[in-house]
C-alpha cells in the first residue's frame, strides 16, 4: 500500500536475531499440505502445487508460517495496529475511509477472516480516540502485522488469499523495513524508521478484481531509505499488473508471493513468476535490512476510490496461510527473527 508520502505508516522496531526454530513451524505446514480435499469453507482450494518458493523445495528453509489453524488469532505472531497515534495505529492515510478495530479477524477451519462493517463506532470503545470521526471513518476493518515478532532480510514471502470484491474494497500482503531497535516510548516519528522502501506483494481495486498490483517503492535518495531526517524522500514505484487477466480472483483462493534477492525481485502468483525488476532493490543502505509482513483490507481512498452505495457491507479478506522462506543458497544474506509456531 502507498504510503502518505508526509509521513510513514508506522515505526518500526526489530527483534531478537538466533538460530533457525524449524521443527515445530513445519509441522503446522506438513499436516495441512498433506490435507486432501475441499475444507470447510465456501469456496474450493486451489491445488497445493501451485504455492511454495520457486526451484528446488530443499534448497528453502521455512522461517515463519501461521496456518490460522487455531480458533483465535495469534497474538504473538501478529499485531493489530499500526505504532504510530501513541501506539492506537487505528487508522491509515491515503484518505482511507477505514478505522482499524481489534475485533474485525477471526479464525476458524484454517481461515483467518478480516471483515469490514458500515457503522460508527460506539461512545465507550477504546478504538474511539480523536481524531476519530465517524463521517470521516465510516466504516471498521482490520489488519495484521509481523512488525514486533518477525522479520526477515530477503526471502520468499507468500500469501493465500481470498480478496473480496466491490468498489472502495483495498486488500493488501506487503512489506516494510524493520530497522535497528527502538525503545517502546521513543516519540514518532524517529529518525531510525524507515519509508520507503515498501514492497507491495498483491494489491487489488475491488471493482477490477481480475487486476492484481505488484510493486516496489523506492527511496529518491535510495541507497538511502526515506526518513524524517530526508522528509520521507520518495524516489518512485517499479510496478506491474495482471490486467487482462481472465481469472477473477475474488471467487476462490490463490497464492501471492514475492522472492525478494539481493539483485531482484519476482513475483509470483499461483506458482508462476509474473513480473521481475532489477531495480532499486531494498533494502540498499539501512540496516539491517530486513522486512516485516502485514495484510489489511482497507476501504476507500486514493487507490480503489471511495466505497459507494453498490459496495456491500460486511464483507472480508480471507487468508488461508502467510508463510516465509530463506533462500539457503544465500548464506552469507540469511538474516532473520525466528519464530516458533505453538
């Protein structure tokens, strides 16, 4: 998602760097590729052999996974707002019409689901902070961001979604950089966060739901990222879409990836490379370098234009799995914040 180009989105803050947790993680993933069938849900799955990183499996390690197996959302892999605003981060910029509440994922038969609603927001909730204004942020939705538990410096990043369709509707699987740790009470912004660079995995326009957005923000002092200390320097955008397309891809699920190397990056959907660039490849300068994964459902603003009165409420972002890989042909970049699956 563009970012406001005033401002950043977000701080951002790294973890801890150790040693590979592969075990537990693979065996989530294991039990369901390894599912034979149709789950329950509403729409049939797209065949297994279509995701995973490209070339051969044994040269991946699986870093990170949630498979949304559970019956809530995980808390310690996942949080539901942005930093900024004191730490609320319930809204976005762009002229988003959204307010991110803690209540819009749900889990369940393998599927995180991120609803939007029209409505205001009650009196009493604590998501209810100025600058809050319901005519202004008619209506909720939410988000999920890796930003405090995982992040990871080049990789394969990976995505099977369900987007959903209808004007204003902004589905989004990205990245942002993840600098050098922060104190919880450092003021934001703070001259170690960093934007651009962003990597935007899939984005789509509700009303053209057969057009997926791949893209790469870049620095306009890149190798040096964008930050408060160059007023958020925006260099430009290396993009390309799937117009043309004849798959509609809010009618069943489909893998969203992106292999991010030191010398390019390629994306991929169900399993087929889709667009490649060789250009301003983050992170260039900042350190150390390594990028953090969110996926929201935001509505209205400068991409997709307003929600209007044909856009039907509620409605949802469905997300079957985000899984990570290293690339262990490339030891010497392997840098990463493992993560244990419970």
């Amino acid at each position: 998602m563009l970012i406001g180009l005033a401002w950043p989105k977000e701080p951002v803050y790294a973890g801890a760097v150790g040693g590979s947790a592969k075990p537990p993680v693979m065996l989530a993933v294991k039990a369901k590729l390894a599912a034979t069938g149709v789950r329950a849900q509403s729409v049939s799955a797209a065949p297994a052999a279509t995701s995973g990183p490209p070339g051969n499996p044994a040269n991946w390690l699986l870093t990170f996974s949630d498979e949304f197996n559970g019956t809530s959302l995980d808390r310690s892999k996942w949080q539901t707002k942005y930093a900024y605003d004191s730490g609320h981060g319930d809204r976005s910029n762009n002229d988003e019409q959204e307010w991110y509440v803690d209540d819009a994922q749900t889990v369940g038969s393998g599927i995180l689901t991120i609803t939007t609603k029209q409505g205001c927001l009650a009196i009493n909730r604590a998501e209810n902070y100025a600058p809050y204004d319901c005519a202004l942020y008619p209506y909720t939705s939410g988000l999920i961001s890796s930003q405090y538990s995982f992040a990871q410096k080049y990789g394969y990043f990976e995505a099977r979604m369900k987007i959903p369709a209808g004007q204003g509707f902004w589905p989004a699987f990205w990245l942002l950089p993840q600098p050098s740790p922060l104190p919880l009470t450092s003021p934001w912004p703070d001259a170690s966060v960093f934007w651009p660079p962003e990597v935007d995995i899939m984005e789509n326009k509700g009303n053209a739901t057969s057009t997926v957005y791949m893209t790469n923000l870049y620095s306009g002092d890149y190798p040096f990222p964008g930050s408060i200390t160059n007023t958020w320097a925006f260099g430009g955008i290396n993009t390309s879409n799937t117009q043309g397309d004849a798959i509609d891809y809010s009618q069943g699920f489909h893998s969203f990836g992106v292999d991010w190397e030191p010398d390019q990056l390629v994306w991929y959907i169900d399993g087929t490379a889709r667009y490649t660039t060789t250009q301003y490849i983050p992170p260039g300068s900042f350190s150390p370098g390594k990028m953090y994964v969110l996926a929201n459902l935001a509505v209205g603003g400068s991409f997709p234009g307003n929600a209007d009165g044909t856009t039907v409420f509620p409605n949802t972002l469905q997300i079957d799995y985000i899984r990570v890989y290293q690339n262990l042909a490339r030891i010497p970049y392997r840098a990463y914040t493992p993560f244990v699956s419970k």
